[in-house]
C-alpha cells in the first residue's frame, strides 16, 4: 500500500479534539485549554490522549466534514 493510500484510507478517522478547564482556585487565568488529536473507535467513540481531556468541562471534537 502506497503512503497516499494509507493517508486516504485514515484520515477520514483522525479528529481534533479541543477541551476547556477551570482552574477553581487560580484568580488569573482560570481557562486552560488543551488541545491534541485522536480518532474514531469502530463504535463511533474517540479514543485521545488522557492528558488532553483530564478534568475537562468541555470538549469539542472536529473532524474533516466539520463535525
């Protein structure tokens, strides 16, 4: 398999994965956001990174069809 066939046959899987924290106790800077990459599981979960998503209030996954 050619490296353009790899790619077209896995980046309709790759997704970027956007998450917020609130730092509760921090005055300055108490948004910390985190970003990273991952991609969809055969049961249309999103496997990433741990530290991309830890104690996380919101996460926000974008793909290639902006989803």
């Amino acid at each position: 398999m050619s490296a353009e066939e790899v790619y077209a046959r896995a980046a309709p899987s790759v997704v970027e994965v956007f998450s917020l924290t609130i730092a509760r106790f921090r005055v300055a800077d108490r948004v910390l956001p985190s970003f990273g990459s991952g991609f969809y599981l055969a049961d249309g979960m999103v496997a990433t990174n741990q530290h991309v998503v830890a104690d996380a209030q919101t996460v926000i996954v974008h793909d290639e069809q902006g989803a």
